[in-house]
C-alpha cells in the first residue's frame, strides 16, 4: 500500500470529493473536516485492504479500481463504480470487521481516519465533531439503504430460484422431514 499524509482542505480537494457521487451534496466546510481526516490508499492486485475480525476506524470511499468482498473465504461482493463506500459498518456497529477487502487491479481509495475526530481543533470544537459525524452518518444512512435494497432483491430471487428446484408434489413442508433421500439431494443443491 502506498498512503499519503492527512489531505489539506483547499478548493481543489474540496472539487474532488464533490465529484464522489456521496458527497456531492454536502457543504464544503463538512468535507473540508472529511479532508483533514483522510488520506489517498493505492493498493496492488490482490492486496488486502480490510481484514475481517480487525478493529480499525478506517472508512472507504473507492476513487478509481475494483475491490473483492469476502467473508469467511467466500465472495460476498464487488464493488467497481467511484465513489462507493465500504468499511462502514464497523463504524457504525462498532464490533469488529465483518468482512475483508481485496483490490482488483490497482486499486484507490480515500481512507477516512474515523477515530481522529479530535483532530478538529476549533473553538466549537463539540460542534465541528457532531457536524462530521451526522455527515457520515447520513452518508452511512443512505448506502445502507440502497444496499439493504439490493440484498432484499437477491434474497427474493434466492428463494424463487430455490422454489424451481421443487414440483409442487416435492416441495418439503418445513415441519415435516423430507421423505426420501431425493429431497436432501435437492436441498443440496442450494
């Protein structure tokens, strides 16, 4: 991983997180906090970026590249388009990573240091830290949503697809065993 030092808050920062399709609503004085909290991660094909079972405070905004969601070996996701988040339920939650990340070819990313709120030292300091925080909270707030969404959507084809596996004569009730050793090879299958 190469990393910068913590951005600067200038015009010309300001630009690029505007051009993330998450921040681009926000006031500039929010992303400039944003920006004195983060730094620029490129990653190599391959390299891990998240570990699942860690406690880092590190939230993600992909810039450019692919990462690979895994959970306990097995792929959960990819993710590809600028601007999406990851990361972010270990903030939110804060109970370990639930999942590790992997770069997909060259990968960049803007890490966000979640723990450095104390970093914003002014003199209303508690309102600085409360504005950043309802600023990742609404960001949270609207990924969450739209990949709750798409996760009841996969779900619904799950079950749709696992009911065509089934005649309506084999179709197991849940209480009652399968009869025949046809049934679990059928289950098996999914």
């Amino acid at each position: 991983m190469i990393e910068s030092k913590y951005l600067k808050e200038n015009i010309e920062n300001i630009q690029r997180l505007m051009s993330i399709q998450a921040l681009k609503h926000f006031e500039t004085r929010n992303l400039g906090k944003l920006l004195r909290l983060s730094k620029i991660r490129q990653y190599e094909d391959g390299e891990q970026i998240i570990q699942e079972g860690d406690m880092d405070p590190w939230l993600y905004f992909l810039l450019s590249g692919k990462i690979r969601i895994t959970k306990e070996g097995e792929e959960i996701g990819v993710l590809s388009r600028k601007g999406e988040i990851f990361g972010e339920m270990r903030i939110i939650d804060d109970q370990s990573r639930s999942a590790s990340v992997y770069a997909v070819g060259q990968t960049v990313c803007l890490a966000v240091d979640t723990s450095a709120g104390n970093r914003l030292t002014t003199s209303d300091e508690k309102e600085a830290r409360l504005d950043f925080l309802l600023l990742l909270y609404r960001i949270f707030a609207e990924y969450i949503t739209v990949r709750l969404r798409l996760t009841n959507e996969e779900l619904v084809k799950a079950k749709r697809d696992a009911k065509k596996g089934f005649t309506s004569a084999e179709m197991p009730v849940e209480d009652d065993p399968p009869k025949t050793n046809d049934h679990k090879r059928h289950i098996e299958k999914f």
